[in-house]
C-alpha cells in the first residue's frame, strides 16, 4: 500500500495572520476536499463545514471532527447561540488539535435561523459577544467571527461597525467580512451569495476604523492576482465557490502570497499525490466517489477535462471502485498540460 504522505505546516501562532483561505463551505469543505486542496497548496487556513454545537455535543466526533494532519492549518467552524454549548464546542475543538475556531453569524438558511444562529445573530450583537466571551474563557485557540455586511434593513455600514465593536470589545481580533447583506427572508442561500451587491468599501472603511482587527474579506474573488490587490486593503482574503470550481487557482499561492520559494506541483502531480489516500480510505470501505466528487474541476479549462470528469462520473460510484478508476480518469488528460502558478483574471460578479 502507498505511503499517505503527512504535510506539516506551521500553526497559526507561528505563521501569524493567514492572507488567504478557503471558505467553509456545506457540503463541499469535508476532509477529502481540504485533503484535496492541501496537496495544490500548503500554506492558506482551511476551514471545516458549519457544524452545529449541538452535533458536537451530542453527534459522533470522529465523523463531524476528523480530519488528516495534513490538512493544517485548519479551523473548526460552528454555529451556535448558547455560550455554555460553545464555550465546550471550544474546549472540544482544542482538543481535536484545531488551530482556530470559528463562529459562524453568516449563514442565512432558514434552517439555520430556525436555531437562531448564523446570520440572524448580527441583530443580536451582545448575544454574539457573550458566545465569544465565553469561547475565549474555555480555549487557547484563536476565536474569530464570519458575519456578513448586514441583515435585511440592518445594513447600513453604521450597524456593522457597531456589531464588531461590540463584539472585539471581547477581544476578538479576526472578523471575517462576507462583503454582501443577506436577506432573511424572500432569497435562498445560494441567491444570498450572487444577489446582494458586493459592497468592498464597507469593509476597507471598516479596516481603516479598527486598524488594530484583523479584517478579512471575503466575496467574489476568483484569481490570485485579485487576491494580491485586496491585501492592499485589508489583512486577508477568503475565497468561497471558487476555490471548489476552479481549486487549481491555489496552486501559486504559497509562492505568491506566502512568498516561499517552491515549485507548484503539475495538476497531474495533485492527482498522484491523492492515490495512497484514495487507497487508504477505498480499503477501509469507503467510497470512491465521496472523494471523486471533490476532483472534478482540477482540470477545468484544460485540454481533457470533459472525458476526466464524465470517465470519474461514470464510474467512481460503482461498488469495489478504487484507485484504479482515478489512474484510468488521469490517462483521459494530455501529458502536455504543464503547472499554471496564475489563473487568468475575470470579472467579478
């Protein structure tokens, strides 16, 4: 069997502020993706799906909190509004060897709002603080906030820089900024995020009035180059969709934003380097195609990509499929598509 090679990257005191992440995502920043994306690039912070406090108290661990060692750094997303069940969420979070925790004031489904956590939260500033408070009491670990620029009429810039005010005052320093509104009634989740206009100058004018946060923005980026051009202006950069469809714009990253001196690896490469997982996790019975599923897009653009991703979808669902449907997939690509450290620029939406 392959060896599973084990990636070791700093922690999150060690590298200081994170310039760049990956957003969590539901059902798409699982274990195989963040595994995925940890062999294009080493350096960007990770984030887990949004799990519930309730899940982790009650749910099964090893399935909601798992994870390889090599896909730190890596923070745990939650969503909750007591901060008892946070403050252990936190303890919890500490334990499992994350490097951050996150609370997640963003999420505008009304499942999630039936629960009242996520972005409704963001009209209950002290409610948010005491969760903050009581996480920071109960953990070492960073503590940070994702929230949106408002909530329905809530919106004025005004009502977001009152909502992070109150909640530093914790000592929270690391906000996350999703720089469009959402609307919790009248828009799905996913018109949540195209809907809404971007309003980038809210959050720079919030990085100019709290210089002393780390603000991160997050909305509409899709190339490393767009990524360099808001580091201008705020401490970070999140990109969300993007990253899941079109995960090879990662691959210069840890040379271009992180300034290592490093070679990326070939998208030919990033499919070698997941065999022995996917031997690893296929002998154990699971299934080929909750990893496959995650790979689709590695060649998007590129020569190829139409027959990799019908030959994995054809395929990788069937029972028994292993490591040799992915080789078979890979044969499907030309050899001739060589490393792209930068993906061309596009508009954003």
């Amino acid at each position: 069997m392959r060896a599973i090679a084990q990636t070791v990257t700093p922690t999150l005191r060690e590298c200081g502020v994170h310039p760049l992440s990956v957003a969590p995502m539901m059902d798409r920043t699982d274990r195989h993706f963040r595994y995925f994306m940890r062999q294009i690039a080493r350096r960007p912070l990770l984030y887990t799906e949004m799990v519930t406090s309730a899940a982790i108290l009650h749910g099964d661990r090893e399935k909601l909190l798992g994870f390889s060692p090599a896909e730190k750094p890596l923070a745990l997303q939650v969503g909750g509004d007591s901060p008892k069940d946070l403050a252990i969420c936190a303890k919890v979070a500490e334990e499992w060897g994350y490097d951050e925790i996150n609370l997640n004031v963003g999420c505008p489904s009304s499942r999630v709002q039936s629960g009242n956590f996520g972005a409704c939260l963001m009209a209950e500033p002290r409610r948010v603080a005491d969760a903050i408070a009581a996480m920071q009491d109960a953990t070492a670990l960073p503590v940070t906030v994702k929230h949106r620029i408002g909530i329905d009429d809530r919106d004025r810039y005004e009502d977001m820089a009152s909502f992070v005010r109150i909640v530093s005052e914790t000592g929270c320093r690391r906000f996350t900024v999703h720089a469009r509104k959402a609307w919790l009634q009248g828009l799905s989740p996913k018109e949540n995020r195209n809907v809404p206009p971007l309003r980038y100058e809210d959050v720079y004018r919030l990085k100019q009035e709290f210089p002393h946060l780390i603000i991160e923005i997050n909305g509409g980026f899709t190339t490393l180059e767009q990524v360099k051009q808001q580091l201008e202006k705020v401490d970070a950069v999140m990109i969300g969709r993007a990253a899941y469809d079109n995960p090879y714009l990662f691959a210069g990253c840890d040379r271009e934003i992180y300034g290592e001196i490093t070679t990326p690896p070939t998208r030919h490469q990033v499919v070698e380097r997941m065999l022995p997982y996917i031997e690893d996790w296929t002998s154990r019975g699971g299934r080929l195609n909750s990893i496959t599923r995650h790979i689709l897009q590695l060649f998007a653009g590129q020569p190829g990509t139409k027959a990799w991703k019908r030959y994995l979808s054809e395929n990788a669902h069937r029972d028994g499929a292993g490591v040799e449907v992915v080789e078979a997939a890979l044969e499907q690509i030309p050899q001739t598509i060589t490393v792209e450290c930068q993906s061309p620029k596009s508009n954003r939406r």
